[in-house]
C-alpha cells in the first residue's frame, strides 16, 4: 500500500484513540469532529482489510492492528513534529531533495511542478524555515531543508513498517530489511545469519548494502538502510545512533603462504621490515596496527597500499613480500587453501567489538527482531570458533 495516498491528520487520530481509548478524546486532541474521525477510520479500515479497534460500550479496544500500527505512527510524528506538515508537503519535500529539482522530483512522484512548487513553499512559510534555494534549474536544499527531509524519511520508514506489518496478518508479504555491511561482517556473521532467517522467512525481501562505515552511517542515519554490522566505535561520535556488542574479534598478521618470515613467529621489529597492506586511516584495524607498534615503540611499517577490499588485499600479498592485518574470519578460506598463513596474532587487548549498529529512534519490527536474534546466533557461534 502506497502510504501517500494516507491523510496524516487521519493516521494521528488513529494513535489518539489507540492511547486515550475514545473517539470522543481523539477528535478533542486532533481537533476534529468526532463524525469526521468516525469516517476516517472506517475508510483507513477499507484500505487495509482489516479493523483496527474493537468497538464497545465502555470505548476502542485496538487490534492486532491498531497495536501494530499505532506505535509506528506515533514514531512518526515524533519525527515530523509540525502540525503543518501534510502527507503531500512530506512528499513534495523528500522529492526535491532527493532529486534535486522540481522537474525530477515531479517525474519522481507523478505530481505536477506547480504542486510541488506550492507544497514546498507552503511548508517552508508554515515553519518559516528556508527549505531550498533555487539556482537556475536546480533546486538546492538549505540545511534546515536537509534536516527535516531526514526526519521525513524516517517517518516515511515508520509508516510504511507498519503498513508492511499490518499487510503481514493478511498474509501478505511485503517486508523488507536493509543491512548495511562493512568488510568484516561478510565473512561469516552476516550469511550465516541470513541462512538462519531466510530458513524460516524466505519471503522476506533482505537488500545487503556493501561499503565501509563511512559509506555506510549516512544512510543509516537517514533511513535508507535498517541496520549496520561490523566493527563498533568508541567513543560513538553520532548522538542519533546506538551501538550494540555481538562478539569480540582479534585480528592477526598475514602473508603469502611462502613468505620469508614463514616458519616461526616473528617479532613486531621483523615484520616492520616489510611494507603492509591496509584498510585506511581512522578504522578500527588501522588504529590497532599502529597502536601495537607504537607500543613496541617501532616506527611505524610502510603502508604504500591502502585498501578495504579484502579481494585487493589478499592479490598483493600472493603475488609480494607485503603483510596485512586482518580478522582470522576474513582470509579463512585463503589460509586453508595455502594461499596465506598467519605470521603473529594481535595482543588481547587490541581486540575489535564487532557489533551491530541502528538508529538511536529504531522500533523494531517483528522481522527486524528476528533478523537482530540470528545475528547475535550467528556471533556465538563466530565466538566459539575464533576461541
């Protein structure tokens, strides 16, 4: 179900008599008249197939649905925050701010230029805020513009959740997760714990985002991706967001199967004769590597190639005398191969949190919660392997 084709002011008065119980109290909160709810929630009703409130003598008793629903609304509007703002202004906003014109953002939505020319400037007068500033035929958003499409795309991600999981009780399918996944989380936490879920939701629709953390925090943070899994940071340098532990990971030195250190464990001061592949500066692994050799107060190896991409890495050290440091889950299948041994392990105490990573606000879902406890099966069994 398309959420913009929902009234917002209806969608209130639905959460309105989810917590105050009465129709009567609603209309006095949402500034309707008690007939005009009436009506609104028996047409929401048609909409979705199902009643959200169970109607008797002493007031409204939600459904399954209205407990589904009622929650993901009132997140909503804590994010929208303005009696101002309407379905249609929400939706011209995050139009032109995300294709940056009013010509794109009508081909986008179907709505004509001069709708969203109106919806925008209405909404802009309402909050007296600037949204966006015109150059030529482009339509660039103010960072007060930027600020609130942000918030309207998280309401807009907890409306269609909830639609999502009302749909869910009739029995149709349209849930989705997005996960973000950041280098470490592909080798083995993360498909194991999509093998585990999709066993018992298979038409749950799950879209894997690959990129480091810095690809990937805005669109978390904007709503574009659900959740976040890799290495943690500390301190967390983003208010809006929430960190939570799944296991702890110590990395090790790699090299080619053949390479001249191969044999013995060797000391820091011998490996730091050779150059080193490695993720880039201001990442939990870059920052372990120069903290142990600083520890050992060595000056700090050569790192002529800087890389994420565990494929990049694993090519130069095969064909080179170069050493890289990484998690013993990431080259697991290239050390039984031969390909690359381990040469020394990281100290305790250098050891990464590997973790999962949501919005700070995030309600989850039925599905999202699932997903969530197979992630933290799948950190177990990662934990019990690594020790």
């Amino acid at each position: 179900m398309d959420i913009w084709a929902l009234n917002l002011r209806h969608l209130h008065a639905v959460e309105r008599i989810a917590s105050l119980g009465t129709v009567n109290a609603a209309a006095t909160a949402v500034n309707l008249s008690q007939p005009a709810i009436t009506q609104a929630l028996s047409r929401l009703e048609d909409l979705l197939g199902l009643p959200l409130f169970e109607r008797r003598h002493d007031g409204m008793i939600p459904t399954d649905a209205g407990d589904i629903l009622a929650p993901r609304v009132a997140a909503a509007l804590t994010h929208i925050r303005s009696p101002h703002v309407t379905m249609s202004r929400m939706r011209a906003m995050l139009a032109v701010a995300e294709t940056g014109s009013y010509t794109r953002a009508s081909q986008a939505t179907g709505l004509s230029v001069p709708s969203i020319h109106r919806a925008v400037s209405d909404l802009a007068l309402a909050l007296r805020r600037t949204l966006v500033a015109r150059r030529g035929k482009v339509a660039i958003t103010t960072e007060a513009g930027n600020q609130l499409a942000r918030e309207f795309r998280l309401a807009q991600v907890e409306l269609e959740a909830g639609l999502s999981e009302v749909m869910a009780l009739r029995g149709y399918e349209t849930r989705r997760i997005a996960i973000g996944a950041m280098p470490l989380s592909r080798a083995h936490i993360l498909p194991a714990a999509v093998a585990r879920f999709l066993a018992r939701r298979p038409q749950v629709r799950l879209t894997i985002v690959e990129g480091s953390r810095a690809e990937l925090v805005e669109p978390l943070r904007n709503g574009l991706i659900d959740v976040m899994v890799g290495a943690l940071r500390e301190p967390l340098m983003e208010p809006d967001l929430a960190q939570h532990r799944l296991f702890d990971d110590v990395p090790a030195f790699y090299a080619r199967h053949d390479h001249p250190l191969a044999g013995a464990v060797p000391s820091g001061a011998e490996m730091a004769r050779f150059p080193f592949t490695l993720a880039p500066r201001g990442t939990p692994l870059r920052d372990s590597f120069e903290g142990y050799f600083t520890e050992l107060g060595l000056p700090l190896p050569s790192v002529p190639i800087e890389s994420g991409s565990v494929m990049m890495i694993r090519q130069v050290l095969m064909g080179t005398d170069f050493i890289t440091l990484l998690s013993p889950d990431q080259v697991s299948v290239e050390v039984e191969a031969k390909w690359l041994r381990p040469l020394a392990r990281l100290p305790e105490r250098f050891a990464r949190t590997i973790g999962m990573t949501t919005r700070a606000s995030l309600l989850p879902t039925q599905v999202q919660s699932e997903f969530f406890a197979d992630l933290e099966a799948a950190a177990s069994d990662c934990g019990a392997v690594q020790n």
